[in-house]
C-alpha cells in the first residue's frame, strides 16, 4: 500500500472531505487528491501537516503503509471488499481526544453500559 492510500483511508474513516483536511494543512484538495492518487510527491513538511491535520503522525502513516495487506490488484481487492478489522488504537483514540468533553463523558458513560451489559449476558 502507498502513503496516499494510507492517507485516503483515515480521511475516510474520519469522515472528512479533501476540502477539510486540504485546508487544515493548509494546502488545496486538488494537490492532495493527487498524493492520495500517487500522481504528485510532497515534501516532509507537507506530509506533516496532512498527517497533523488527520490527528496522526507520520511515523503513524509509515508504520500504516508497512503493515497493511497488499492488495492482488484492483478488483476484488478494495476496502469495501475486506472483512472489517480490529478498530486501530491510535485512530480510536485521535476520535476521542476531538471530541469536546461533554462528548468524552457520552463516550465514556456509552462505553461503560457496554461493557456492564457484556458483563451480566456472560453471567
């Protein structure tokens, strides 16, 4: 997997558009459809900020990029395609540290039903 895809799926998995984090890393969406696509390289600050913007690190992008499965080739091997995986800590945890405190508690307080209801359906 290339850095752009790797980049494309967490702003994906945040729901945010080109626009949005274009902006926040304040260069323009069509500069980072083209990373995402492979068809434009970048700088280390550049990618910095894009990273920055997504609520990861580079190393983060990397380490992503490293470990995640190659695909056999364009059919067949997309993300709709593939089994849901174990949520990444570090993406649960760029959500959460967003959110507002009052969202935090909601979290926590959902959370902590979950876990009191697995309890009592193992008992």
């Amino acid at each position: 997997m290339k850095i752009g895809q790797v980049i494309r799926e967490i702003r994906e998995a945040h729901k945010a558009t080109l626009e949005e984090i274009a902006l926040a890393a304040d260069t323009n969406a069509s500069n980072l459809s083209r990373i995402e696509r492979g068809t434009q390289g970048y700088s280390p600050e550049t990618l910095e900020r894009i990273a920055t913007a997504l609520g990861v690190t580079v190393s983060e992008l990397h380490r992503r990029m490293e470990t995640a499965p190659q695909s056999t080739g364009k059919s067949g091997g997309g993300i709709g395609s593939q089994k849901p995986s174990e949520p990444d800590p570090a993406m649960t945890w760029s959500k959460y540290s967003a959110l507002t405190p009052d969202h935090r508690e909601l979290v926590d307080e959902f959370m902590t039903l979950l876990l009191r209801r697995q309890w009592n359906s193992r008992k």
